[in-house]
C-alpha cells in the first residue's frame, strides 16, 4: 500500500499570516465579484454640542417659519404612516 504524501508544511515553509492589508485587499476583492462597491461617506458628529447647537438655531428658525403649521402638519402625517 502507498504511503500518501504529506500535506503538512515544514516550518521554514509555513506561510506568513497575512497582513491587514492583505485581508482588505482579499475581502475588498471578494466583495466587488459578488457586485457590491464600496461607499465612504463623511457625515456630521451628531455627538458634538456644536451640532446641538446649529441643530438648536435651525429648528427655531424653523418654527418661526411662515409655514412652520403646514410643515409640521406633513410631519405628522408622515409619522403617522410610518407608525403602521
């Protein structure tokens, strides 16, 4: 009977892990031969109080809107229809 070769590596040639670049490269890979393509937005820290703030001076600007009813109106409808 035939012995079967071996299929473990000597140590010296066991391959290196692979490299986090080298992981990115592979999944990025793999990911655009499923069809898929990477997006990267920048988007506003919500956690900032700068943000709170501008959000703070937008929306009292808002309500003293001349159409401050009519747009809360539509507001509500749309929670209304999301609500269900």
């Amino acid at each position: 009977m035939a012995s079967k070769p071996s299929t473990r590596r000597a140590k010296s040639q066991r391959a290196r892990p692979k490299s986090s670049r080298e992981k990115v490269r592979t999944y990025r890979k793999r990911m655009k031969a499923k069809g898929m393509r990477l997006v990267q937005l920048w988007v506003p820290d919500t956690r900032t109080a700068e943000f709170a703030k501008e959000a703070r001076r937008q929306s009292l600007l808002a309500n003293r809107s001349s159409h401050a009813a009519e747009d809360q109106a539509w507001v509500d409808a749309m929670a209304d229809r999301t609500a269900n």
